[in-house]
C-alpha cells in the first residue's frame, strides 16, 4: 500500500524529531520542503499546508533558516519570500559531521578508560579487553566511513 504525501510528511516529521531533536512544525516545515516539487515555497503555504498558526509557522521557519537548513529567495516585483532546503550545508552533511564528533569523543573516553585500567585495575583490564578492543574496533571503523562519507559529500557540494 503507497502512502499519501501527508504519511510521508509525517513519517519524516516523527523522524526528525526523534533523531534530530527538531520542535514538531519545524520538522513537519522541513518535510514538506524536502517533497515539494516546487522551487520554493512562501510563508502562506507553509499556513495552509500545516494548518498553525501564523507566529508558530513564523518561529519555525525562521529556526530553519538560522539552523542552516532552509534558506530564502525572492523573485522580481514580489515582496513574498520562498523557502526551500538549503543547498551549500546539507542537513546530511551537518548530521554526519555531528556523528562524526560524537564517535570521536566516544573514541577518546573508551581510550580513557583502557589507559586507567591497563595501569591501576590490570585484572578489569584483561576481562574486558576482548569485548572493549570489538567495540572500539566499531567506533574506529565507523569513524573512518564518516570522514570518507563527509569528504565525498563536500566535494559534491563543491562542484
């Protein structure tokens, strides 16, 4: 069974707030971006297609917009400004950069705690070695495919 668009809006919108921690209208703003087959679209849209009232619709794109993740433009002899996904810094980019940051600091406190052990528990140390030196053997991997993931994504948006 296809879902209509609002399922997917949605689908996104629960999404988005879970995983990105995004205030419900805003994620629902930015689902609706991402499915527009539009250039952009005005504040009045955004109004009618999500049913809010003017100043959440107002606070909630211009959280978008100061996240980095939607920007404006206005068109010749019309005062109205049309938003849409911003291109230059993806929300992929951003989310990977923040899981790349967040494996490095997971790195560096797993290391932490191997040094101390090693040195003042030797015995805590040698019975969790074998499960720490798997999982940290994931965060280094992880943290390899995110670099290659973020560096491939920037010379895209370089192009």
């Amino acid at each position: 069974m296809e879902k209509s668009k609002e399922e997917i809006v949605e689908t996104i919108g629960l999404h988005l707030e879970e995983e990105h921690n995004l205030p419900p209208l805003a994620a629902r703003i930015y689902a609706v971006l991402i499915l527009t087959d539009k250039d952009g679209l005005t504040f009045d849209s955004c109004l009618d297609r999500l049913n809010a009232s003017k100043s959440s619709i107002s606070t909630s794109l211009n959280l978008l917009v100061n996240m980095g993740l939607l920007s404006y433009f206005t068109k010749p002899g019309d005062r109205k400004r049309y938003f849409k996904t911003a291109k230059k810094k993806t929300f992929f980019l951003s989310k990977l950069q923040e899981n790349l940051k967040r494996i490095e600091r997971e790195k560096h406190i797993i290391t932490l705690v191997m040094g101390y052990h090693e040195k003042y528990c030797p015995k805590k140390f040698e019975e969790g070695q074998i499960r720490t030196r798997v999982y940290l053997d994931y965060v280094n991997e992880s943290e390899k495919t995110l670099k290659k993931s973020i560096k491939k994504l920037e010379s895209i948006l370089n192009e």
